[in-house]
C-alpha cells in the first residue's frame, strides 16, 4: 500500500511561454503522462499514481488556467 514516501515532485515546464505545473512521481518503466480533466488539477491522481509507479514514470499535468498552471 502507497505510504508518505509516495508524494510526488511539484515541477514546473514552460511551454511556447506558457508555465504549466506537473506532478512526478518516479517510476520505473515508460513514461505515463495523466491529463486532469472537468477542471482538476494533476493532484486528482494522488491516489492512484503511486500504484502505477511500479510499472511507469508517471507524470501528472495541470492544463491551461487550472491550480498553478497559467491562464495564458
């Protein structure tokens, strides 16, 4: 079971000038990338991300003018 040590990395990425916040979480394997959707942002996928991480990297995205990802 996913304990305390399952917390992820608060990173940042510009992109074509735009700041977008994501979530890693490690892993081993290929990358999985989540896309939060109806609003959320990448935290939606704490519960299930640290499940994942034993067969993915898995990285988390906060789109476009959600949480901490810029509006524009």
């Amino acid at each position: 079971m996913p304990g305390p040590m399952d917390l992820p990395s608060d990173q940042f990425v510009i992109l074509d000038g735009v700041r977008f916040h994501y979530l890693d979480w490690g892993g081993n394997g290929d990358p999985l990338l989540l896309l939060a959707g109806l609003g959320c942002t990448a935290h939606i996928f704490a519960e299930l991300s640290p499940h994942l991480s034993d067969q993915f990297r898995v990285i988390a995205l906060t789109r476009r003018g959600h949480g901490l990802t810029d509006q524009v």
